[in-house]
C-alpha cells in the first residue's frame, strides 16, 4: 500500500513515534534494543542512556544490568562500528554482514601483517582461556595473545579482537566499570536464533524498517552494511508487513501501526551522542538542516554530538561537564530557543538525570 505523500516534518514525527522516542511504552531495556535491533554503542555512555530514554523508568543500572545477563550484547555487528543488539539475533545479523566487512578490512589487515593464520592461532588462544564461561579484560586478553607469540602491538590487537567478534568467537562480556571484558558467543548467548539466508535478510528489514522507518532502501542498506541488492532482497520478503510512503518523490517504508499512531505532542528530547535518531540514516535531511550537521558530526563522521530535538527538529546540541554526584549540562542551540523550549529541554535533562541516578543542573546560556 502506498499512502499519500508526506512532507519533511511529517517524516521526522513518524520517526519518533517509530524508534519509541515520543511514546516510550518499552519497560525494559531488552525489550528497547529487541524492537531496535541495532543501536549504536561507540560511546558507551551516551548508548546506555540511548537505551533508557526509549523506556518508561529504567535507569542506567538496568540497562547495564542487561548487558550482564546477556539479553543485551555489544559487537561489531553492522558497519563494523560497535553496537547494541539482542544476544539471541547477534550470531545471523553477523552472518549476513560479517563477510562483506572482513573482505572491506582486508587490505588495512595486510598493512598490519595479519593473516588468517595469525587469526587462527588467536582464535586458538582464545578458545582454550574463555571455554567454560570465562571472561578476561581487554587488556588481559591481548596479553596472552602475546604470551603466545601474536603480536598485538599498534592496532594489531584491536583487529584481532574485531575479527574475531565478525567471525562469531568473541563478544563482549558483562561490564566491568569502564574495562572492556570478552568471552565466546557460543556461551555467553546459549540460545541463539538461527535464520536461512533469505530469511535473515528479511528479518533485517522489517527490523529496520518497523524500528526506524519512515526509511529509503538506501538508508537500510548502508545501516545494515548490505548491498543494495540484499536490501532489495530483504525488503521483498519483508514487504507485506510494511507500508510505503512517498516524499519528494522518494519512497519511503515503515509499519503500517507507526503511520496509524497518534500524532506525538510538542516536545523537546535530550538525546545523546550517536543516538539511532540522527545517525540511523544515510540521509539525515529529514530532521536536520543541512547547515546544521556540521556542527552535531563535525567533519562528516567520526563523532556525533548530543542533540536537542524540538517537535522532530535537531534544533541545537548540548554537552554535560561536573562531577559524578552532580551533573551539569551546557545547551548550545543553534538559534535562540523559545522559553517553552527551554523549559522543555530542563525537563528532557531532568529525566536524564533519574536515569543516571544523579542531580543535573542546567547552566544558564552564556
């Protein structure tokens, strides 16, 4: 079915509503990242909060309460960036993507002297100190690599662990802190769905599309690492579950129960750094101006910024400073916001405040 066309608000309203943003009606942070699929994790801070504000009460305990279970696991799954996603889908989202990646990472593995030897024989060593449940730090880790004669000077570490996570041995284990802990897939995760190719591919885009859409076929199959033919694959099979719209001439798919929801009511979102909101897309115009981005992805990639959302619009952003036990957060709007606008942004901060479990101030502009 395809509905009348929309403009660029009406996208960005659908899309909240879409990625829980505007309603949050998860009560759990699994339940969030299930209906997600993917959500970036780059910056673990700001991802945890990513998690909690798509909630109706968690706090930053909860979600890293599920990262330690395993309902919740952290790899390089899409992109081969660092992601959320549920323990159970990890192994087949790695097994549509994972190829692509490594064959993309080969020419930087050459560079660095790493072959499929060298990946064996680390996969080896990583087998026989992680079999029976065990979990090492990062650091830990690399060491026995190099006990045994891997060496993981430079990046070389880094790249071993990453291939090893894209090839389905090593993902990360329960937090510790702010140290980086590994343990195997195949015990952390004990009951692993396992899909066809065809079906994974359209289990992909109905995830996407029900999750983030109103979305192009492009903006999925750069978000899922695919090829546009795979996306194309993926949508078909998908497709009786979803609905097409048009913008500007462009199509547009998405649930068919997103489009039927109410209308979300004016607000303003305090979303952090890398949130799925902003960077879930190839093209990002729908609730961004274009002069606008260079300020919240400096440079075009590599860092994103925490935002302030108004009805939809990424209308500025925002950075936190102070100490542990109190929080204090600095707003930088592109323009002069309004003063229910400001009020709005107070009480986005507030919530992040309960969910870190701290008081947070707002300093007032400069």
């Amino acid at each position: 079915m395809v509905s009348a066309p929309v403009n660029r608000r009406r996208l960005a309203e659908l899309r909240l509503m879409a990625q829980a943003i505007a309603r949050p009606t998860f009560e759990t942070p699994a339940a969030v990242v299930r209906h997600m699929l993917g959500m970036q994790a780059q910056d673990f801070a700001g991802a945890l909060w990513s998690v909690g504000l798509r909630t109706t009460r968690a706090t930053q305990a909860d979600v890293v309460a599920a990262l330690a279970s395993g309902d919740i696991v952290r790899s390089w799954p899409l992109r081969g960036t660092l992601h959320f996603v549920p323990g159970e889908d990890l192994a087949w989202m790695l097994g549509v993507t994972a190829p692509r990646l490594i064959a993309g990472a080969a020419t930087r593995h050459r560079g660095l002297g790493l072959d499929s030897s060298t990946f064996e024989s680390a996969r080896a060593v990583a087998e026989t100190r992680l079999t029976g449940s065990g979990v090492l730090a990062r650091n830990a880790l690399l060491r026995e690599f190099d006990r045994h004669g891997i060496d993981t000077g430079g990046q070389r570490g880094y790249h071993i662990l990453w291939y090893l996570g894209q090839t389905g041995t090593l993902v990360f284990g329960p937090p510790d802190g702010r140290t980086q802990t590994f343990t195997l897939l195949d015990e952390w995760v004990r009951h692993p769905r396992r899909l066809e190719r065809d079906e994974a591919l359209g289990e992909f885009a109905l995830r996407y599309f029900s999750s983030h859409g109103p979305a192009t076929v492009r903006d999925f199959a750069w978000w899922a690492s695919l090829t546009l033919r795979d996306a194309r694959a993926g949508l078909a099979v998908a497709g009786e579950a979803l609905t097409e719209i048009e913008s500007d001439g462009v199509a547009y798919f998405l649930s068919p129960q997103t489009l039927d929801a109410a209308r979300p009511t004016s607000a303003v979102r305090a979303l952090p750094g890398f949130d799925e909101y902003l960077l879930g897309y190839q093209d990002r115009s729908a609730v961004i101006m274009r002069e606008h981005l260079a300020v919240v992805v400096p440079g075009g990639n590599g860092m994103f910024f925490p935002t302030i959302v108004v009805d939809g619009e990424v209308v500025g952003v925002w950075r936190r400073t102070g100490t542990a036990g109190e929080v204090e957060v600095i707003a930088e709007p592109f323009g002069e916001l309004s003063d229910a606008a400001r009020a709005g942004f107070d009480r986005a901060v507030q919530r992040f405040g309960r969910f870190l479990g701290t008081s947070v101030h707002v300093l007032p502009p400069e």
